[in-house]
C-alpha cells in the first residue's frame, strides 16, 4: 500500500471547461478517504484521473514515490470498483476474478490460490461458476470488490458502488466494506482507499477522513466529526447533517455578547460564541443544526419567533419545519419533549444553543466562529 | 350456523365473474385477432409460393412443370438433382460450392475482423480528422456501387488479379462495406463503457480490451455481419461475373446461370434443383444464427 497524492491537480476539457481547479490533496497510507459533494462536482472526474480513466491537464498525481501522469491504468498499481459494478458479461465470477491477473501471467496456481483466499474473505465461493447476469445486485457488487482485492493493489478506488442497491443491501455492504478494510488494517496489509460517493451517509460512516468537494474544488478535508461539529464555510455546513444545516441571511453586531438580528428579531448568544468569532459585526450567515434549536415557550429571551408549517412525526423524534420571516428553520425535537399541542399554523419560539452557533462570512462563505479551533491548532 | 347467504356465487378464483362488456370485448379481440391471423398467413404464403413451388418444381418432371401451377409434383423425381448435379461442364456442383466457399470464407472472416477494428476506432477514440473521415464513410453508404466498377476493374487488371477470387474479398479487407461499420458503431454505442475500463484497470492494453471485452459482448452483431456477407456473397452475381471468367472458377451463382446456356436446351428441373442447393446454405445459416442475428441487428439500430 502507498500514499497518495495530488498536488495541484487541474482538469480542463477540449470545450475549455475547468472541472478541476488545481486540487491538493494527501491521502495517507492506509487511509479510507472519502471524496463527497453534490452531482457535477467533480468527484468521479478525479477519481477517474487517479485511476487513469481521464487525462491529467495540470498537476501531479503521486502513488508512492511514482508520479503516475503518464502511465496507464494497468501500471498505476490501482483496482477500481464501478457503480455499476462493470462485471464482464461473458465470464464466469471465477474469471472476472482472475482476468486481471491472467493478464500479467501470473502463475496458474497462484491464480488460484488468490481466487479461492478472495472468494472466502467476500463469501462468494458458491458464486464462483456463475455468470454476472445470474448474480443479485450485492452479490455483483461483492464480485466486484473481490476482482479489486484480488490484486492487492497500491490503491483501492471507489466510484458510488453502492449506488445501485437499494437501501438494506447499501447499509449491509457499507459494513462490509469498512470490516474488510479494518481487517486488511489489522492482517498487516493496511489498504489506502479513495471512495467516491454523495451520500453523506457513507460518508460519514465510512471515511477516515473526508474530502468535501463543489465545482472542481475541495471545500474541506477533514475527519467526519470535525466535518459535522466545526464545518470550514457554509457549503460543508450545508452538505453534511441531516436534515441540512438551518442557514439564513442575518446581522451581526456586538455589545458585550454577541447579538444576531434575523428577520426583524434580535437575539444575544452567549455560550462562548464571543471566543470563536474573527468578526465582530456585519451582515452573516447565521447557522444552526435543527438538533441544536430547540422550542421554548413564548417570550423567552433570545428565542427566536415563527410560525409551524409542517410537522414530520419519525417516530422517536418529530421534524418542525417553522417559518421564521423569509426563511424556512427545521428543528428537531425528540418525541418525549415534543408539546403535542403544537400544530400547523401554531406560533413557536425556537432558541439556538449558542455553543453550537456557526456563522459564516457573507459573501466567502467562510466559518468565521473557528477561532478557538485555530488557537487549538 | 354458519350463514351462507354472503358467500358470492363465483368462489373459486376469488374473483368477480366478468361484466357483460368485458366479455363483448374479449369477443372482439378474439376475432380482431383471428383476421389478423389470417390476412398475415394469407399474405405470407402469396409471397412465399414461388420458393414453395420452386422446391415442389425441383421434384417434377421437365414436362410437368409448365403443365401446372400446382407445387405439388405428381410423380416426385430427383433426377433433376442428379443431372444437375453433374452439369455440362467437367466439374460436377460441388466443385462450384467449393469455389464459392473459396469467396465467402475470405471475406466474411476479413470484413468481421475490419469493420470490428474500424467501428471501435469510431465508437471509442477521438482522433484528429475524425468527423470527416466518418462523414466520408457514411457517404460510401449512398455511393452506387456501379461507380467504383470500372476504377476497380482497372485497378485489379494493373494488378493482375483478374480471373482470381482476390478481387471479390481483399476490399473487404479493409473495411470497404461501411454500412456494417456503421452498423458495429451503433452496435458499440449501446455498449456501456465501463467494462472496457474495468479491463484496463485490470492492466489490458487496447487490442486486449477488443479481443478479450468488446468482441464477445459483440458477438450478436459480428454474427450478423457474418451473415449478411455470407448471404449476400453468396447470392453476388455482378462480382464473380466481371472478374471470373474461366469456368473452373466458377462460384454457384455463376455455375447456375450456366445451366441456362442459350446453346442447350433449358432442362428446368435441373435449374430449379441447383437453385434450391444453392439457396440451402444461406436458409440453413441464417436459421442457425437467427437469434443473435435480430439480436445484432435490433441494437444496432439498423432495422428494416
């Protein structure tokens, strides 16, 4: 296994259109790291340059200590599992398994041995004589991933495998995935792994670490407690959480603590929001997760007031959509603490955790309540 | 007690008894169906009866063939077979199967492989010049073939090739009929491209990806162009005409027409029962890879 890098790595096509703008971006030995953002972000266009699949046209991608540019795909030292788990239709598991080890002639016997060692760390050997056409969805999927593993590659490479299962057998061979990667991890053989994906619950339960990317550039790399508990700027407060982070236009000022005026309402946030802030007034993106406001009853201080305009009712929690002037708040409040005489139509005061307060630069999108993150680092 | 009264009067199935109007449709589509049916067979066999009585024909006496339209022969012969089979020249028919054989093999194997070489080329690069050589290939599509006769006369008469099979299969070679490159292209096209990079994930390099990924996945389509070579080749009249002129060289539609010399007598029955030999291969060939002919046609998107 080796580390990869990209440095300043640039996707231009023929039309002129920049899909990558010179990303950096180091991926340890043995690393899970997880490339995550909305369609048209560039994700696949850069895993499929490290694979080899798309030109480079600026830039260096570095596996090991080999600047891999120019090679084809077979030489990087790369395996790579598709969304569609591109399995060869005419060839039974047991060669589509093999094939790329034919390849480099490999010794017969060592093909073996590496296709029955495969098949039982995936649980395939009763698959082995089948075509792909005659295999479910997660036993393709399964397929794939052994004709990846089989050739113990310097770099595993993702593309949305999970993308084509429906909701069980994704949660199911999410665990898979990240069981086999501890177990390489602890057998001595760590795996660096670059996993595409857009779903934030992959990514969150998968990743070492995580790179959040929109239009061709990385927005934040990170681990997924960082990502979720101190989001770099707006975009990644956004993307990550579910429901998404509540994020409206506001105006901040300060007169001793911290004050927000949010659709005509003024409120102070204490809770050491003070410390974290490199900007002590001007127009903001006030940001709060609907975890992290809570209803209060009327009158409250520093709640803020608005009107319920749809209720979700989960199970152990409920989901508040509430109206508070242009802008739509979700909070979530657990079942047990929920006030059922709260309907559509009611008005409700909602009051934000100021410890868990993000605001965001309005025009960079920059988080500027990090500063004790930056003093801490 | 158990109260009967609500069990409903259609208990097997569960279900309810069809209305009146749904029975009077079924009626309709039943006999919608039945007309259908029957203008289709009736059609059919008007088109099919010439075949049909060329078989039946075969069989009949030279006398009996013009006394009735009837395909059934009233006393079935095989001499027609037999005398024709010898023809008039010192080869018998087989020599001239063979001499066609000669042709077809050649070129359905070099028009597969080049044509198969030459779409990839289309289907999967991007190269400088691209759209207008295949602008220019598509337009060979709409060229008449009597155009090129004459500068590929000369061109093989300067080579020498004249009275040989060569000038009926080397063009081929080369990928010289565009409408089966166009065919293998769209064929290509509905081809996703995943498994081809998959293989060369898997360290292939670009003939490997050819042989080992798309020739296989293509296998419908190549068949048909194997097919429409061997059937047209074989059915090909002009071609052996102007380039073969010794009668050993001879392929079967050449040969057949020999039958048919104004020096001799017409003997019917023996025409009639080497066109059906001739005809066999082609029937038999295409009912064999029927399958994955419509198969190789229908994604192509070359329907007719």
């Amino acid at each position: 296994m080796a580390e990869l890098q990209l440095k300043s790595v640039e996707k231009v096509y023929g039309s002129g259109f920049k899909a990558v703008h010179g990303i950096n971006l180091t991926v340890e030995d043995g690393e899970f790291m997880v490339l995550v953002g909305p369609s048209g972000c560039a994700k696949s266009t850069t895993l499929r340059m490290i694979a080899g699949l798309e030109t480079i046209t600026g830039g260096e991608v570095r596996i090991g200590e080999q600047v891999v540019n120019d090679l084809v795909p077979g030489k990087r030292g790369i395996a790579m599992v598709f969304q569609n788990y591109a399995l060869y239709p005419h060839m039974k598991v047991r060669r589509n398994l093999s094939f790329g080890l034919k390849l480099k002639k490999e010794p017969q016997a060592q093909i073996e041995r590496a296709t029955d060692e495969v098949s039982g760390i995936l649980e395939i050997e009763q698959l082995l004589d089948r075509l792909p056409k005659q295999l479910s969805g997660g036993q393709a999927q399964r397929v794939a991933v052994g004709r990846a593993l089989i050739k113990s590659p310097e770099v595993f490479l993702f593309d949305e495998p999970l993308s084509n299962l429906d909701a069980k057998l994704r949660a199911s061979m999410r665990v898979r995935i990240t069981d086999l990667h501890k177990r390489l991890r602890e057998e001595g053989r760590p795996a660096t792994v670059v996993y595409v994906t857009h779903d934030q619950v992959e990514a969150m339960t998968m990743g070492d670490r995580i790179c959040v990317m929109k239009d061709g550039h990385i927005m934040q790399v990170a681990d997924p407690v960082t990502l979720y508990e101190r989001p770099a700027n707006a975009f990644v407060a956004g993307f990550i959480g579910m429901p998404e982070m509540n994020l409206a236009p506001a105006v901040l000022t300060f007169d001793g603590v911290p004050k927000i005026t949010l659709a005509g309402q003024t409120i102070s946030i204490a809770d050491g929001l003070a410390e974290r802030l490199t900007m002590r007034d001007g127009p903001v993106t006030f940001g709060i997760r609907p975890q992290h406001i809570e209803p209060v009853p009327l009158g409250t201080p520093d709640a803020l007031v608005g009107k319920v305009h749809n209720l979700e009712f989960m199970g152990h929690e409920v989901n508040m959509y509430v109206t508070i002037g242009d802008t739509d708040f979700i909070s979530v409040v657990p079942t047990d603490r929920f006030d059922h005489a709260v309907t559509r139509g009611s008005e409700v005061a909602l009051r934000p955790n100021g410890a868990r307060v993000h605001l965001f630069d309005k025009d960079s999108g920059e988080n500027i309540s990090l500063a004790d993150q930056q003093t801490q680092n | 007690m158990v109260d009967i009264s609500n069990i409903p009067s259609y208990p097997e199935t569960g279900r309810t008894p069809p209305t009146e109007m749904e029975l009077k449709l079924k009626r309709q589509e039943r006999r919608g169906a039945i007309i259908r049916y029957t203008i289709l067979t009736v059609m059919g066999l008007i088109m099919l009866y010439p075949l049909i009585w060329m078989v039946g024909a075969s069989f009949k006496t030279n006398a009996e063939i013009f006394s009735s339209p009837w395909f059934f022969p009233k006393e079935p012969t095989v001499q027609g077979y037999i005398d024709g089979w010898k023809t008039s020249t010192p080869y018998t028919f087989g020599h001239f199967f063979l001499n066609s054989l000669y042709i077809v093999i050649p070129k359905m194997i070099g028009t597969a492989i080049s044509s198969v070489i030459v779409a990839y080329g289309f289907a999967r690069f991007e190269f400088p010049g691209k759209k207008i050589l295949f602008g220019i290939l598509i337009a060979t599509l709409l060229l008449p073939d009597v155009v090129t006769r004459i500068p590929q006369y000369l061109l093989f008469r300067e080579l020498g090739w004249l009275d040989t099979y060569l000038p009926l299969f080397v063009p081929q070679w080369f990928a010289m009929e565009a409408f089966f490159v166009f065919m293998l292209i769209q064929f290509m096209r509905s081809i996703p491209r995943d498994m081809e990079e998959a293989a060369r994930v898997d360290g292939a390099n670009t003939l490997q990806v050819l042989w080992y990924i798309v020739v296989p996945m293509m296998r419908p389509a190549i068949i048909s162009v194997c097919l429409f070579v061997f059937m047209w080749t074989m059915n090909d009249f002009l071609g052996p005409l102007i380039y073969i002129s010794s009668v050993e060289n001879y392929p079967v539609s050449l040969a057949l027409k020999l039958s048919i010399d104004a020096t001799e007598a017409f003997a019917w029955n023996q025409i009639l029962a080497m066109t059906v030999l001739a005809l066999t291969p082609s029937l038999v060939v295409f009912f064999i890879a029927q399958k994955y002919f419509i198969d190789g046609i229908s994604t192509g998107g070359v329907k007719g």
